[in-house]
C-alpha cells in the first residue's frame, strides 16, 4: 500500500462501523466524553448532521452502563441526560423527544 494512500474504511455494517461513520469520529475524545455542556458544544453540533446518531444511543444505550459524554444528541452524567438550554443546541436537537429519567439498577432491569 503506498504511504500516502489510508486503508479503507470498514462498511457501515461491520462491528464498529457506526462509529467510524459517525460525525464525531474526528474529533477530540476529551469534547466526546465531557461532563461539561462548553466542552461538549462541537460534539453536540456534529451530531445534528449524524446518519448514526439513533444507532450510537442504542449501542452505547448510556443509561444502562452510567456513561459520561455526548451520545445521540444528548449530553450524559453518570448515565442521566442533562438539561441543556434550547439557544446552545443546533436546531436539529431541540426536537429530540425527552428521555426517562428513572434507570435500572446496576446489573438489574427496570422490569
């Protein structure tokens, strides 16, 4: 393979492929995994314009293994959605239908 060519990326459909297609791929883990809403800005941007944003929320699934950072639109602390003023979300996000706010135990289910 010469140097200056990239191998190829892996088909949507392949494990992880999502995440390659994700908008966020290429950016800084630190805006990815942020607590803070400021840090999380340009994350919380690109996934406006996300062809995986449904599939990232439904394989990192944030509330059920306490995740910190943006997924699927939305910015999580310890696996809770949290409120972000309407003006500092790209229109796109603002219609994004409210989350429960009740989560399952640690190892348990909420059935």
């Amino acid at each position: 393979m010469p140097i200056d060519s990239c191998p190829p990326l892996r088909p949507y459909d392949e494990p992880a492929g999502w995440q390659t297609a994700a908008a966020c791929a290429g950016l800084p883990p630190k805006a990815v995994f942020s607590k803070k809403v400021k840090e999380a800005a340009p994350v919380l941007r690109a996934c406006a314009r996300c062809p995986v944003r449904r599939d990232c929320e439904r394989i990192v699934a944030p509330a059920d293994n306490w995740f910190d950072g943006v997924c699927g639109g939305r910015l999580y602390r310890s696996g809770r959605p949290v409120e972000i003023p309407a003006h500092l979300l790209p229109a796109a996000l603002t219609a994004l239908p409210a989350l429960p706010t009740t989560r399952a135990p640690r190892g348990g289910s909420l059935a």
